[in-house]
C-alpha cells in the first residue's frame, strides 16, 4: 500500500522534495549570479537545503552543524569579504566559445543519469545501527576514534582564517594608496 500525499508520510515526502528542491536552486543561484551577494543568497539556500535533508535522514546533530558551521561561519566570513573588498575596475574575460555552456550542460546530464542508474539498479543493503547516534555519542567517538580528524578541520580552518586576515590587510594597503 503506497501512502497518500495527505498522510504523515505522504507529507514528509514532499516536505523532502521541497528541501531537496530548495538545494538545486540555491545551488543554481549561487553559480550563475552575476553579483557576489546574490550568489552568496543561492549558497546559504543551499546550505540550509542541504541541513534540512540531514534532518529528514535521522541526522539532527549533523543538520545543526551544517547550519552553525556553514551558514553561520563560512557565509558569514564570506559576506564579510565581500563588503571588505575594493571594488575593482571590471574586467572583461577572454572570449567565451558559445559551446561551453551546452558541452557543460551535457557532460553534467551525462554524470547524472549515470548516477542515477547506478542508483536505481543497485541492490541496496541497510546498515546496521551502530549507536544510537546522540549529541554525546558524537563527541565520544570525536575526541576518541576521529580525533586526528577533528585536530586537521581546526587546523584548516585556522589557517582559512589568517588566509582572510592576510588578503584583508593586503587590501586595506592598496586602498589606502590609492
């Protein structure tokens, strides 16, 4: 018996669809805007999409820090180097050949389709539940089993942080020289 679309289930589908809907035009968005705070808009639409179908996969932790880390850190910075940087003089790119729009396309129909019939012709076996995947397990197996992991993401992402410190002052020069 298939649900209905007025049932719980039948209802949290398409309340997946929507969010899975809301990743693709974020993504979309945020690739072919042409100013940097629409595309920045897309990103963090996207950001939450992504959070939104961890939520729907059982995965309420891992929903919260893509919403604090990426949302909350990486668009953040991102806004501020935005508004941090000069406004340049536009340049305009070499020539574009008018085929790399549909090759592009193709190639990434090409990728998809392929994916999806490995999907849909996969035998799919469920894992078994290892924990029961709470806040505290989470921690307990960070600070354990994945803590060589855990110390490589904070050291990226301190040096993402003097990686924007340096641009930023770099630019403030060129500012005040000019």
């Amino acid at each position: 018996m298939t649900p209905s679309f007025f049932s719980a289930d039948g209802l949290v589908g398409i309340i997946f669809l929507l969010m899975l809907a809301a990743a693709l035009v974020g993504a979309i968005v945020a690739v072919t805007a042409k100013r940097l705070v629409r595309a920045l808009a897309g990103l963090i639409v996207c950001f939450v999409g992504v959070a939104a179908m961890y939520f729907f996969l059982n995965s309420p932790f891992v929903s919260m820090m893509q919403i604090l880390i990426y949302v909350g850190a990486i668009a953040v910075t991102i806004a501020f180097a935005i508004m941090l940087t000069a406004p340049g003089d536009k340049e305009q790119m070499g020539s574009r050949n008018i085929l790399y729009g549909p090759i592009g396309f193709c190639c990434a129909a090409l990728v998809t389709f392929g994916f999806a019939a490995l999907a849909l012709t996969t035998n799919w076996i469920p894992f078994a539940k290892i924990n029961d995947g709470s806040v505290q397990e989470v921690g307990r197996q960070l600070l354990t089993t994945h803590v060589m992991v855990f110390e490589l993401v904070s050291v990226m992402l301190l040096i993402a942080i003097l990686g924007a410190l340096a641009i930023t002052i770099e630019g403030r020069r060129k500012r005040w020289k000019s």
